[in-house]
C-alpha cells in the first residue's frame, strides 16, 4: 500500500521533495510518509486514478507531467488554468483539485528572501518556457507596473506576452541582444532569469543573459536556476551591487504551499529550509 503523499516525476531520483516534506511532516507529528514515485507517461493515468482513494492527502507532480495531468483531474484552480499546469494535486472527498504553486512559490521565496514586493515596479524576465509562465503569472498577480519577456526566440516571448495581456498590462517581448536590453534592463528594479543559461551540466554552464553593466545597483535578480546555488547571472547581478536570491528557495516555497493545502496546517519552513540545506551541503 502506497503512501498518502508524495511527489510525482520521471525520472525521479534527483528530487529534494521528500527531504524538506518529511522534515515538515516530522515536525507537525503528522505520521505520513512522504514518498517519490517514479510514474512513466504511460502509468500516469493508472497512478492518479490512486489518488482518489480515502485518506490520500496530495500528489505533487514534476516533470513531465504537469500538463498531462490537467485532463485527469476533476477540477483545476485558476492559478493552474492561468500557468497552464498543475504542480501539486489534493484529494477533496474524492475529487481530484489540479493547483499550480511555482508562481506563488516564487512571490513568496522574493519577498522572504529580500523583503521585495513586486507590485508597481518594472521589471524583465528572461525566458519564456514553463518557468517564465508561472513567474510572468505571478508578476501580474502582484501588479507589477510594466514588464519585460526577453527571450533568444522572440516569437514564444511575444506568445507569452499576449497571452497574458488584460487591461493596462501588456509585457513587452524582444530578443536577447544587448540593443534591445539596453531600452529596458537598466530601469528594472526586477530582473529574473527562467532560461537554462548557467544551469550545472546544460549547454551554457558559463552564460548569462545578461551583464553587469546593464543592472541598476538598486535592482534585485532572481535565478531560478538552482544548480549551481551562484549562476552566472547571480555573479553578474552581485557584480552590479543588486541584490541576488536563488532558485531553491522557489522550489521549497512552491513545496511549502503545497504542503499547508495538503495538511491544513501552517507549514514548519524554517525545519523545512533547514532539512534541504543539509542535504545539499553533504552534496
Ligand atoms: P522551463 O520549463 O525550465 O522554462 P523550457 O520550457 O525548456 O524550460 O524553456 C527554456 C528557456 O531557456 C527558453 O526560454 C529558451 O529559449 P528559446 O525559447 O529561445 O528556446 C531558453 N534557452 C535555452 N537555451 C538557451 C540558450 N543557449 N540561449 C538562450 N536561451 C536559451
């Protein structure tokens, strides 16, 4: 018999999930484990159907399925309709709830981290894959005053751009050139990078979108990138006297959400925080 919480992927044996979920489980005395299933595309239907038996509290759901779960389920939150796909899955009465938290996970690691609230400033997101989705949702959730998609293909920014467009909030797309970032970058009090530049083991380990020239000292730069811990990006932002926060703390809040809605209770985020930091120091 399977737990009643866990997280969900293929594959799925890098994942810290299970390491600052049960940490928080622990701590709230609540006697569950929280598992990692390894969920092939093809036994991706067969395993939600399991998440409706009584008892079964959440299913948080990595790549690569959170769009393929959105037909499966019974019911998605407006936060998951908006990003277009579902990051954690709660059982109610029976009834599958689809919800997405990487964009909430996100406002929430911004403002703990560096105390920044995004609502009236400018900002440029680089990026316009998954992660920019769930950021460029949470951005306009927070009433950011005006903003930027920069992407190497600038055909997806401008997609994303008006996909989200509503009333006074129209982004802007452009490309990755220094020309095109020189109009925007310099007044953003916000600048985040979604891309996978800098990421350990990709195509661009030593790259970044952008440089420190073009960073305002006041600004703060977000790297969802999480590996390694100091991106190209986070170097260049510190590098401009901004202030730099990194993507882990996006991948536990967004877990921490998820948490509280599965159990109902306020999550522990400092045992949370410091159950991952361990396991990350012991690399
Ligand atoms: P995720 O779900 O993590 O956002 P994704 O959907 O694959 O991942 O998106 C990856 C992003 O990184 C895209 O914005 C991609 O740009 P393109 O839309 O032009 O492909 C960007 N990216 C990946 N490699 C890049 C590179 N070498 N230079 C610039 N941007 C890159």
């Amino acid at each position: 018999m399977s737990s009643n919480i866990g997280v969900m992927g293929h594959p799925i044996g890098h994942t810290k999930s299970p390491v600052f979920q049960q940490a928080g489980l622990d701590e709230l005395g609540i006697a569950e484990t929280f598992e990692a299933w390894d969920v092939a595309p093809d036994e991706l239907e067969e395993k939600v159907t399991t998440f409706r038996a009584t008892g079964f509290l959440a299913a948080c759901v990595t790549l690569p399925h959170k769009q393929a779960v959105i037909p499966l389920v019974d019911e998605l939150t407006e936060a998951a309709e908006a990003v277009g796909a579902v990051n954690w899955i709660f059982n109610r009465d029976g009834k599958l709830v689809g919800h997405n938290t990487d964009g909430t996970g996100f406002l929430r690691a911004l403002k703990e981290n560096t105390g920044f609230d995004p609502a009236g400033v400018d900002a440029v997101v680089f990026g316009a894959g998954g992660a920019a989705r769930a950021i460029v949702y949470a951005l306009k959730l927070a009433g950011i005053a005006r903003l930027t998609i920069a992407n190497r293909t600038v055909g997806k920014a401008q997609a994303l751009a008006s996909e989200f467009s509503e009333g006074r909030f129209k982004p802007d797309a452009i490309g990755l050139s220094r020309d095109e970032l020189a109009n925007c970058a310099p007044y953003a009090q916000l600048l985040v990078n979604t891309t996978s530049l800098g990421m350990a083991g990709g195509p661009a380990e030593m790259a970044t979108p952008i440089l420190a020239d073009m960073i305002s000292a006041d600004a703060v730069g977000y790297d969802a990138v999480y590996a390694p811990p100091m991106t190209k990006f986070l170097r260049e932002v510190e590098n401009a006297g901004a202030t730099s926060a990194g993507g882990m703390t996006m991948l536990v809040y967004q877990g921490i959400e998820g948490f509280e809605m599965a159990t109902g209770q306020k999550a522990p985020v400092d045992t949370m925080f410091a159950a991952i930091g361990k396991v990350l120091k012991s690399g």
